[in-house]
C-alpha cells in the first residue's frame, strides 16, 4: 500500500522506496502468471540485503 499526493502525477508518486516495492511486486505477479498460464516452474529469487542496498542506491 503506498499514499502519496494525487496532484505531483504518477512519475512524482510515493517515495523511492515504494516504487522499488511496486515494480518488484509487479514482476512476481507476472512470474505467476507465466507460471499458470504456461505451467512454467517457479523460481523465487532472494536478495541479499547488501544486493537491495545497492539496488536502492542504483536507483536515486
């Protein structure tokens, strides 16, 4: 769930953080979907805490 102020638009919405959240959520959903619709083996893949650090800084 992420809250931000409507009147900025879509690329000024939530915080750096959330969008990281949002995009990686949304690959997952899509990851699933492949899964069912093409019955796909499913992969989670981890990340280290050092890897999402960097990907938060990567990403400023």
């Amino acid at each position: 769930m992420s809250q931000s102020n409507a009147d900025p638009g879509p690329d000024h919405a939530g915080s750096r953080g959330e969008r990281i959240t949002a995009e990686r959520y949304g690959e997952r959903i899509a990851r699933l979907t492949r899964r069912w619709v093409n019955a796909v083996p499913y992969d989670t893949s981890r990340v280290t805490e050092h890897e999402g650090r960097a990907l938060s800084a990567s990403r400023r």
